[in-house]
C-alpha cells in the first residue's frame, strides 16, 4: 500500500508520537522513511539565523531517531531543509512530491481548534496542502 512515508519531525513531544506510526506502517508494508525536519530561518542583519536556537541539538535527536528506524530494518533518509519562506507544511510536502510519497506522517501539539488557527499548525496546514494521505498522530494524555 505504501512504498514511501514521509515522517516531518520537528523535534517536539508532539512529534515524536509520529515515529512509531511510521515505523509500524513501514514494516508492515515493506516502504521506505523519508525523515524531513525544516529548520526555519529569519532573515536579519548580517544574513539568516535559526528560529530555534536549539537547532543543532534537534537535528542530533532526528539524526538518531533516523539510526534507531535504520536499526529496525527500515530504510530511512534524513532531510533537513533550510527556508525563509513558505512554511514547513509547504516543504514537507514538496519533498512528498520529489520522493513520491504516498503519506505523511506528523505529529499533533494537542492545540484546540481554534489555537492552531490562531497560532499556526504545520498539521492543519498540511491537511489543506497535501496531494497525499496525511496521517497526524494524536497528541499524549
């Protein structure tokens, strides 16, 4: 059913819930695991800097996820995509058309409704964008 599932990873609690999903469909299907992690950048003075200035210790964290899913048996690539512009749900979703997915798996925040509209959700957008199945894992209790 699946050849390639793309995971988007951004290396919250919330996120991490979407690895066994993946792992699980992966192994019953036999498919490939594209693992993206988009690293937002802001443009300012003396050029573009992280959002996040615990980048670098999150795309350790992905990179051994990335080893674990490996260890399993799974076949796995690691993409970390830099942008200014255009939002993660739009690069995970051009690297679903590149690599041919036919999923995406991300993870939930557990905001309500509303606060993801307010706030932003790479999830919700994502159900809106993608010309594939998006499956998002729900958040923890």
């Amino acid at each position: 059913m699946f050849t390639t599932i793309v995971l988007g990873l951004d290396g919250s609690e919330g996120s991490k819930l979407a690895v066994p999903l993946a792992s699980e469909l992966a192994e019953r299907y036999g498919a490939r695991v594209v693992i993206v992690h988009v690293d937002e950048r802001i443009p300012a003075k003396g050029g573009v800097h992280p959002v996040r200035a615990d980048e670098e210790q999150v795309r350790e964290k992905l990179d051994e996820q990335a080893r674990q899913l490996a260890s399993q048996g799974i076949d796995v690539k690691f993409d970390v995509l830099e942008i200014v512009l255009g939002g993660p749900a739009h690069a995970i979703e051009d690297v679903a058309q590149r690599e041919g997915a036919e999923l995406i798996v991300v993870g939930r925040r557990g905001h309500s409704p509303i606060a993801g509209l307010v706030l932003g959700s790479v999830t919700q957008r994502l159900l809106h964008i993608a010309r594939r199945s998006v499956l998002a894992a729900p958040p923890a209790d």
